[in-house]
C-alpha cells in the first residue's frame, strides 16, 4: 500500500472512530478492537492502527497494558485546560482571518446565528452545538495558518469527547452566546483592530468555561472559599 493510500484510509478511519465516540456509540472505557473495526470499515488493521494513534495524541483514546486501546471521557480539570487552549487558538485565528473575511461568509455567519437564536426557546444542546461550531468555522476556517487552524481543530475534538454539548449543563448561556456572536459580528464587519477582535473571540469563549465551571460548583465548594483566609 502507498503512503498516499494508508494516510487516506487511516483519515476514513479516524473520521468514522470520532463519529463513534462524538455520538456515543463508543462510551468512556470501551475498548476498541483494531481487528473488528478493520472488519466494520473494510479496511486492513494498520491504517486503523494509525488513526488510534491520531486519536490518542488528540486526547481521546488511551493505551492500557493488558488491555489496549479505550475510549477515555474528559475530566473538569481536562475540559478547563481544553478550552483555555482553545480560547487562545481561536481568538487569535479569529482576528488574523478577520480582514480576509468577505461579505458573503459574513452574511452567511449572521444566518446561521439567526438559526441558533430560533432555536433557544426550544431548545436543542447538540443542534445548537453543531450550528455553534459551523458558525466559528465561517469566521476562520479558509484564510487560516495551517498549524494555528490544526490546533483549533484538535481543540474542538477534545471537547468532543464529552459526548454532549456543553449548553446542555448550561442552557442559560446560549442566548449569551448568541447575542456575543453578533458583537462579533459587528466588529469584523467594521474593521476593529486585531487586539479588539481577539479578546472578544477569547473572551467568548471563556465566558463559556466560566459558565460551566459555574453550573459544576456545589454550595460546598462556595462555603469552603469562604471559609479559607
């Protein structure tokens, strides 16, 4: 097989594991079987070997002596670090592709932030997660530093591996969200500087963490702040 060949079938790969894991079909501490998902996909075990490999260095797969590979979940202080990382990468790549956006995908960002607005009142978690994403995308996916862009796309797997969408512990953030984006919005549409789009991308995304980090502290943990001098 040429290296062409094996990178190609280890991507299918890869994009089909992390379309298992993303929707749950592969829960925290499955093993993944090389062989039988060689089997699933029609392919032969190496270029499967290889996209556990990428999974691994993405954080979403671990090897276990004795066991093999298995899915791992992210833990808070994993998600915090995630998007900490994330919130830097994106903010940055936000701003340096700012100038290069053209007025279509602006237009096109402000429709698919329209549809998250229609959909707060009945709201859907994972749909809302999936146009969030499509949203980000439009504003730095075609004019981006490749390195930068793999890193934000590494980013935005690990989140993945929670298997559910952040507003779905915090609901309340996504009409925040939303009303954040059309700042946003407004901001590339009127040519601000790179330092003022950059903090408010970081900050978006922070305000997301900050949220959830929120929604996750028990009135034990404020009572034990309290008590510390």
């Amino acid at each position: 097989m040429s290296t062409e060949a094996l990178h190609s079938k280890s991507e299918l790969a890869y994009q089909a594991i992390l379309e298992g894991i993303q929707q749950a079909r592969f829960a925290p501490g499955s093993r993944l079987v090389l062989a039988q998902l060689a089997a699933e996909l029609g392919m032969s075990v190496v270029p499967v070997r290889e996209a556990v490999r990428m999974l691994q260095q993405d954080g979403l797969v671990a090897y276990q002596r004795n066991v093999g590979a298995t899915v791992v979940g992210i833990d808070p202080v994993e998600y915090r670090n995630t998007m900490e990382t994330l919130a830097l990468v994106e903010g940055f790549s936000t701003a340096q592709c700012a100038p290069l956006i053209t007025d279509a995908e602006l237009e096109r960002a402000r429709g698919i932030n329209e549809q998250m607005r229609r959909i707060l009142d009945e709201f859907d978690p994972v749909q809302f997660t999936t146009l969030n994403k499509q949203f980000h995308s439009t504003l730095y996916e075609h004019h981006q530093n490749a390195h930068i862009l793999d890193l934000v796309h590494r980013g935005w797997n690990r989140l993945a591996a929670l298997r559910s969408s952040t507003f779905a512990y915090v609901p309340g953030r996504a009409r925040a969200s939303v009303d954040e984006h059309d700042h946003l919005l407004d901001l590339i549409a009127e040519g601000a500087p790179f330092d003022t789009v950059e903090a408010a991308a970081r900050t978006h995304r922070l305000n997301t963490l900050d949220a959830y980090l929120a929604s996750r502290t028990t009135p034990q943990d404020t009572a034990r702040r309290k008590d510390t001098p």
